[in-house]
C-alpha cells in the first residue's frame, strides 16, 4: 500500500537560494523520516519489524525503539478513547496503523524549522500536520469531504495544528469494533483536530467507531476538538471545534 | 506567488514527498530546476501491479517524479496547460489524475488513468465516484483551501494526484 505525502512551505518574501537549499536538506529528513516509518511499520511487508512482531518472530524487546515509542503512545490512546481505539484487539495482531501514519507525518513536519519559514502542511492522504499559518497570518483551511456525498466538501475547518479524519463509508476502510471484535462503525466520518497528528489520527478511529458517544471522551481533551457526520447526514461536534466560516452554504 | 516545487521522485516502500514553496512575491512560473532534483532512482512505489483482466483506460503514469517535470506541462495557446499527476493508490487499484488549468483557474478534472484489477465492484466506484470527485475538485477551488481530509481512501488518493498535477503547474 502506497500513501502518497505533500508536504506545502510557505515562506516569507524574497527567500534566497541558501534558504532554498536548506529547505531542500530539511525535506529530505522529512523524507527519511516518512520512509523510515513504512520500513519499520508497514504490516504489507513481511519482514518489516512489526510483521515480525505480529507473527511472533521477534518479541517486543528485540523491535527497534520506534515500535516500543508507538506502543506506548497506542496505549495512551487507548486509554484516552475509553479502549475504542485499540490496536491490540485487531485481528492478526497488534495493528498501531491507525496512530502510525499520523505519527510519522507529524514527525516529517518536524523537520521544518526556520525563521523565514511562515508555515508548513504535510498531507498523508487527508490526515495533516501543520505549524504556522497562511503569510498573510490567515489561519490554514481545510475541507472535509462530505462522506455522503464525496464530490462535495461537508465543512471546512481553520487548522490550527493537525486534523485526521477517519471513516467507513468505503470498502477497505474495515473500522474494527474492539469490544465486538468485528467490523462495526457507527458514524460515517469523524474528523479530529489537535496539537498532535498521531493522537488525532488514533481518536478519529476510535470516535468513528463509537459514534456520536464518543463525543464524550474528546470533549475533556484539552486543545482536542471533533466533528462526526452521521449515516443520515446530521453533524455533531465539540463545543470549540473549528468550523471556519464561509461564503455561502456548502451543498449537501 | 512564486512556486518552486522540488519535485522528489522515486520512492522507497511508497512513500514520496513533493516540496512546493510558496513565496509571497514574483510572478507565476513553472519551475526551471525541476528536472534536477535528485531522483533517487527507483520506482517502486504506490503504483500497484494491474490484476489479471483488469481495466486499464488511458497512458498509466509512472509512479515517480518524472510525470511532474515541466515536460508532463503540456502547453496550449492561450496560458491552458494540463498535468498529470502520479499514479496512486485508490480503494480497487490505481489511479491517476490530469488537471487543466487557465492561470489559476482549474477548468477540468478528470482521470487520467485507472486500473481497478478486474474488480467487479469497482465498476460502480469508476462510474459513479470517479465523476463525483471530478465535481468536488472544481468546487473545493472556489472555497479558498489548502488540503481536504476525508475518510475515503478513493478520494484522498485522487486528491493526492490532483495536488501532484497542481504543483506541477504551479496553478494551485
């Protein structure tokens, strides 16, 4: 499986070709770090460590450190979606894809820093960890596609920070129901906003999972906010989730 | 706005990153240096191997960075000019993506190559979401965004393939 990463700089005026060469060299970490991410957790590859966790061909102490760092934080999160995030519970073994791909993609962000750098965006595949803004000081925005009606968006959210939206109106997106143990979503799409991509990534599946009860273990996350859309089109979300206000109505 | 995308090609275990910088002055440009971006040779990548019997309508794009060098920019008369965007992965196979562009504007989206491996269902997915998400493209221009998050894999993959198409032509 193939997940196609962009990654949007945006500089202030008139950035020179020294700053242009160490973009270049902070986007090749960003690449490194994304291509290190699939080596280490792509359960498609058999001999990637955590396959070989999975099938009991190295123990967790004899992965490299990454996979104990991703662990850790599942468990976290887990706990923090009340076990409707749960790795652990996926049939064919621990299975942290739903937190790994934001992770990494927060981690790639990471390794853009400088003075003339006004913001970033790194997109993998509609899960997106971002730092500044717009140059004109303009928050970031986002659309969210509208599950019902994919060639519509249903909102658009200033992001501050990192958004995952996780869903299960399409086939291939199996949502597992840890306490079913079989596929089961309740909601069509739920979309969490937050400091950290990881984290969002792993509370979208699990709110997508429970549904509109889920709005009850991110509301107490401070700085974590969440939109669901449900089967029939309603919209609940978060007291502060960032809606962005726009010209018009969106068509639904 | 000026846009220098460094195109990255090749992947490893398929992952690629594509660099646009946005600077706040200097007139539109495609980029001159493009081409010479480190390939890093391979690849390798999201473009999955067509199924047995599968659909394959149009020329399929090479999962690299070369479909975005300004070469793949087909110019027309007028300042209308098309990209193709790389090929990626969608819900039943693989996808890619072509743009056409006058200024900023986009005029029309559309699928520049699909294989879906023969899959029987995603007939359905090719007739009917494919042209959904040709609408959406159009319409999420006149909002004013930077990136869609979606559930959908089929969407995010075709999103990913027209922001590629895009930066390459610099019309974003």
């Amino acid at each position: 499986m193939g997940t196609i990463v962009t990654i949007d700089v945006y500089t202030a005026a008139g950035v020179t070709d020294a700053e242009v060469a160490e973009l270049c060299e902070q986007l090749d970490r960003a690449r490194s770090v994304l291509h290190h991410a699939d080596e280490v957790f792509s359960t498609w590859q058999p001999h990637s460590p955590i396959s070989r966790l999975r099938s009991a061909e190295i123990t967790r102490a004899q992965a490299p450190a990454e996979v104990a760092e991703v662990l850790e934080r599942c468990a976290t999160a887990r706990d923090l979606s009340g076990g409707w995030f749960d790795p652990w519970a996926m049939p064919g073994g621990i299975d942290p894809t739903g937190y790994v791909k934001g992770w990494a993609a927060q981690n790639a962000l990471a390794a853009f820093s400088a003075e003339y750098i006004v913001g970033a965006i790194v997109n993998a595949a509609g899960d997106i960890a971002s730092l500044g803004s717009l140059r004109n000081g303009e928050p970031f925005r986002i659309g969210i596609v509208d599950p019902l009606a994919p060639r519509q968006l249903a909102e658009i959210v200033d992001l501050t920070g990192a958004i995952a939206t996780s869903g299960s109106y399409e086939r291939g997106n199996h949502l597992i129901d840890p306490h079913l143990g079989c596929p089961c979503a309740r909601a069509a799409s739920a979309s969490v906003t937050g400091p950290d991509l990881g984290l969002a990534d792993a509370l979208a599946t699990g709110l997508a999972v429970a549904g509109t009860p889920g709005l009850a273990f991110i509301e107490p996350l401070d700085k974590y906010e969440a939109l669901i859309i449900g089967f029939d089109g309603s919209r609940r979300c978060t007291e502060g989730f960032p809606l962005a206000p726009h010209q018009g109505t969106l068509p639904h | 706005m000026r846009r220098t995308p460094i195109v990255i090609g090749g992947t490893v275990a398929g992952l690629v990153g594509v660099l646009a910088f946005h600077t706040k002055s200097a007139p539109l440009s495609l980029p001159a240096a493009a081409g010479a971006a480190p390939a890093a040779g391979s690849a390798a990548g999201p473009a999955a191997s067509p199924g047995p019997g599968g659909t394959r309508k149009g020329a399929s794009q090479p999962a690299s960075g070369t479909s975005l060098s300004p070469s793949s920019a087909a110019q027309q008369a007028s300042g209308v000019r098309t990209a193709v965007g790389p090929a990626v992965n969608y819900s039943y196979g693989v996808l890619s993506v072509k743009v056409t562009v006058s200024g900023r504007k986009i005029l029309r989206v559309g699928i520049a190559s699909i294989d879906d491996g023969g899959n029987p269902r995603s007939q359905y997915i090719d007739e009917q979401s494919i042209p959904m998400l040709e609408q959406q493209a159009i319409q999420a221009q006149s909002y004013n965004i930077q990136g869609v998050s979606g559930a959908s894999y089929t969407s995010a993959g075709f999103a990913q393939s027209l922001q590629s198409a895009l930066r390459s032509l610099s019309a974003k």
